[in-house]
C-alpha cells in the first residue's frame, strides 16, 4: 500500500469513527434532551425526570463516554496503521 493511499484511509477511519460518534452525541443531546423530553418526562431517574435529567446531565456524561471511546478508537487505529506515538 502506497503512503497516500495509507494516508487517505487512515483519515477515512478516522472520520467514520468521528462520524459515529457525533451522530450519537447528537441524538443524546438533541433528540433525547429538547425533541424527546416529553416523552422522556415520564420515566423516573434517580429521582427527576429523565428528560430534564438527560438535558441537564445526561448528555454530559454521554459526551465524557464519547471521548473515552474516541480516545480508545484513536489509540486502535494509529496502531492499525502504524502512526502511534
């Protein structure tokens, strides 16, 4: 394999794996904590609404969780493709 063709499927990868993981970030944050929050409002959480606790709390910690994952896709990848540090 080529290094530009290395290059170009390193950077592909990459932004699948960012891709996947803005679309969830998206949907905890915006679909679950402003378009689903009545709906959400029904179900008990620790003792709030979940609705109100995944738009005040929730997507927060689902973001920490992102970055995690992100930081543990990274570390696979640049080994997949031999670019770790």
């Amino acid at each position: 394999m080529s290094s530009n063709s290395n290059h170009d499927a390193y950077w592909k990868a990459n932004l699948k794996l960012m891709g996947v993981l803005l679309a969830i970030w998206f949907f905890v944050s915006y679909v679950c904590g402003i378009l689903l929050v009545e709906q959400l409002n029904q179900i008990q959480f620790a003792g709030f609404k979940l609705g109100f606790w995944m738009a005040q709390q929730g997507s927060l910690y689902v973001f920490l969780v992102l970055i995690w994952v992100y930081v543990r896709g990274m570390n696979k990848l640049d080994k997949k493709f031999d670019v770790e540090e």
